[in-house]
C-alpha cells in the first residue's frame, strides 16, 4: 500500500490536527412517531429489512453518545440535533437529562446548543418553559394553512392536527421560543406558494422559514438510494419523470419538478419584494450567502457533504439522515468512537461522491455552483442523452436559479457595498 496520502486521507490528517467540525442528528424515539403522515420516509424504518427499528434511546446509549459528540467536536460550538419520528415523545424528564450530561461533559469554552424538530402535538405549558428555559432552537413542522396542512399531517387515527399544531405555535411565541417552521412541498400543495408563505410569514409570524422538497422513490421503503438499476431510471421530462404516471420513478404525494421551481420562484419574488432581510427563507438565505462567496448554509447546495451523520435509538450511525439503510450504516458508537465513524475513510468518500457522480450534463450547466446537483437521494433519473445521477427536481431547480439568479447578484452586491470584504472561513 502506498505512503502517499490520496484525498479520502486529507480530511483524516485535518481531523489529526484538531480542527473536527462535524454535526449529528440524534433519533432519541428512532421512528417511533404519534403522526401518520402520507409522505414521511421515516416511519418505514420500523420494518426495514436490518434497519433500526423503532425503539427508544436507553440512558446507557444517550450518555455514550452525549459524551462522544462533545469529545469529538473540537471546533468552538456543538450544536445537538433531536430529531425523530417523534422526540417529544421521549418526555420531558429525557430532555432534563440531556442538559444535565451535557453539563457533565462541555468542555471549557465550547458552546451547546440544541435544536427541537417536532410536530407540535405534544408542545404544553411545561414544554414550552423547558425549551425557553434551555435555550433550544424550534423546528414546527406545518404545511400550510388548514385545507393545505390537514390532507397529509394526520394523526394515528386519522385525524388533524392543524389546531393542535397552531395552538404549539401560541405557546413557543408566548414563552419567547424562538421557532423556525418547517413545511414539506409535495404535489399537494405546490402550487399555492404565495398562499403557505403568507400564511406562515403572516398567521404564524414566522421569522425563519424551511421549504423541504417531498421526494421519494416509490420503494424508497425497502431500496436504499444509489440502488436502482441506472438503465432502468426515466429520462429527464419523460412522464415517468413525474409523479402520477403508473411508471412514475416517484410516489404520487412526490413534488413535481416543475412545480418545485414555480413554487420557489413565486415565494422568493415574494420575499424579496416584502421580506428582504426580515424573513430568513433556507433557500434564499443559502444563494445569497453562495453569491457572496461563502459556503452554502445548507447541505443540498454544498460540493461535497458527508459531515452531517444519523445517530439512531441504538447507537449505530448512518452516513446521513436520508440514507439510514443498512448499506449505509458506519458502524455503533458501543464499538467506535463516533468522530471516528465520521472521518473514517469510508464516509468521506460518501461525501466527495456527490460532486463526483455529478454527469456531464450537471458540470456544463449554468447554475452548477448554485445547485452542485442538490441531495444525491434525489438523483432518480437521466440526463436527455441518458447518462444516469441527474436529479429529480433539475428541471424546477435550475428555473429557480436562473429567476433568482440576478436579483440575488444585486442583493450581494448592496451587501458588499455596506461591508468590508467578506472573506469565507
């Protein structure tokens, strides 16, 4: 074997010098969850063939993986991810316990923090005072107004959630939580953009605000991502390149490409007419920052990725949130340290793929530094000449960087004007 060191090495000797920046989303109810919802890619982890199950974190499991984390970042700030299923599910008491080991275990000078992706359901007066009280950034999962959230996000009987969802978004203002919500676009509800928006800017008062392509392959409960057979994936604006066409790549709840680019494009001509600097839209904020030269605040849009892992009920850890397949598992932290899995050889070439896989047709496009082919999850079908990797939404992608493009040169332009120069980190 070679002495040399190749590219897969470099992140590695980088990790040995101390400067590990890594983030982990930890399933403290694995897929355990009190919704039902139509879309959702996680509650099938249940019944995947050597998946993880649905189970809950034991205490054993959160402290070695509390610890891990913390030994393992060594940059300035942590930042804790609890996601699910359903974390509230977990109950108060798990979350007290999670901010007493982090105590035991910060080391001097590193900030914590903690995030909170939940639908709502069980957000109560005690809830809402903890999270204020801990200082824990919100995501609420909302789709929209009544008539656009209810059709999807029910509960496990069947029934809505809207009010009960609302009625969460009432306390988190009342006890100063800060919030961001999160709404899934899917072919529901994707072409009432200005309808959501305003919605969520205005009924809501919604100040961060995450749009989340729906986007799955129709066995996406059993076949992992990258699994598919290339010569079998549609061509790009072939009908079964859409949802709703019997030989359709996707489910039929799936975004449309091209209703995924007007989507986008409506809510950004909105925000940037009313919302410019008030309203931080993910989307909008990630072009911005790209335009100016920084790095892309969001993992679809960045080169290269791999430093984002899953960290399920059991400990074992997945490359990524979207691929929790047992093809992607790296390993459990009951055996391996968690940095480690991280920067292991194996994860990083994950990471380097998708600028890799990239096709042709990706490298000659004009918003190919906009875009850099999005999440690799999505890359279900052809490129026109038929080279396989080009993603689903391309289409409605590049109509929205190419509407967005120009306005956004202007918005960096003004911001470098009352600036001194920005130089990325």
């Amino acid at each position: 074997m070679s002495d040399s060191i190749d590219k897969y090495d470099a992140p590695l000797t980088y990790a040995a010098h101390g400067a590990r920046r890594f983030h982990a989303m930890a399933k403290p109810a694995g897929s355990r969850c009190n919704l039902d919802c139509k879309y959702c890619f996680y509650l099938s982890k249940e019944t995947l063939p050597g998946g993880p199950g649905a189970a809950d974190m034991d205490g054993e499991t959160l402290e070695l993986f509390i610890r891990n984390y913390i030994a393992g970042v060594t940059g300035p700030e942590v930042v804790f991810s609890w996601q699910g299923g359903e974390p509230t599910l977990r109950g108060l008491g798990f979350f007290h316990e999670v901010v007493a080991l982090q105590r035991k275990y910060a080391k001097a000078g590193q900030r914590i923090e903690n995030d909170l992706q939940t639908n709502g359901v069980l957000i109560d007066e005690s809830w809402a005072r903890f999270l204020k009280e801990h200082r824990f950034l919100v995501g609420l999962s909302i789709d929209g107004p009544r008539e656009l959230h209810d059709p999807f996000r029910v509960n496990k009987g069947g029934a809505p959630t809207f009010d009960k969802v609302m009625a969460a978004a009432g306390l988190l203002r009342r006890f100063g939580v800060p919030f961001a919500t999160l709404t899934c676009v899917h072919r529901g509800n994707a072409r009432r953009p200005l309808d959501i928006y305003r919605f969520l800017r205005s009924e809501l008062d919604a100040k961060a605000i995450q749009f989340i392509p729906i986007v799955e392959a129709k066995d996406f409960e059993t076949t992992a991502p990258q699994a598919h057979d290339p010569a079998r994936l549609p061509l790009k604006d072939s009908p079964a390149a859409h949802p709703g066409h019997p030989d359709s790549i996707v489910t039929d709840w799936s975004v449309d490409p091209d209703d995924y680019g007007y989507f986008l494009s409506r809510v950004f001509d909105e925000w940037r007419r009313k919302d410019l600097g008030v309203v931080l839209v993910n989307h909008f904020e990630t072009l911005v920052a790209r335009h100016l030269g920084l790095p892309s605040q969001i993992c679809i849009y960045g080169e290269f990725c791999g430093k984002a892992v899953a960290v399920e009920h059991d400990g074992s850890v997945y490359s990524c949130d979207h691929y929790v397949y047992p093809e992607y598992r790296l390993g459990s932290m009951r055996e391996t340290p968690l940095a480690d899995m991280v920067l292991s050889r194996r994860q990083v070439k994950f990471g380097y793929a998708k600028s890799e896989t990239l096709p042709a047709y990706c490298r000659g496009c004009e918003v190919l530094a906009d875009c850099w082919g999005e999440c690799p999850k999505n890359r279900l079908i052809r490129t026109p000449d038929g080279e396989p990797g080009l993603n689903y939404l391309c289409a409605g992608l590049k109509r929205f960087f190419i509407h967005a493009g120009p306005e956004v040169d202007r918005i960096a332009a003004g911001i470098r004007a009352r600036q001194p120069a920005i130089v990325p980190t």
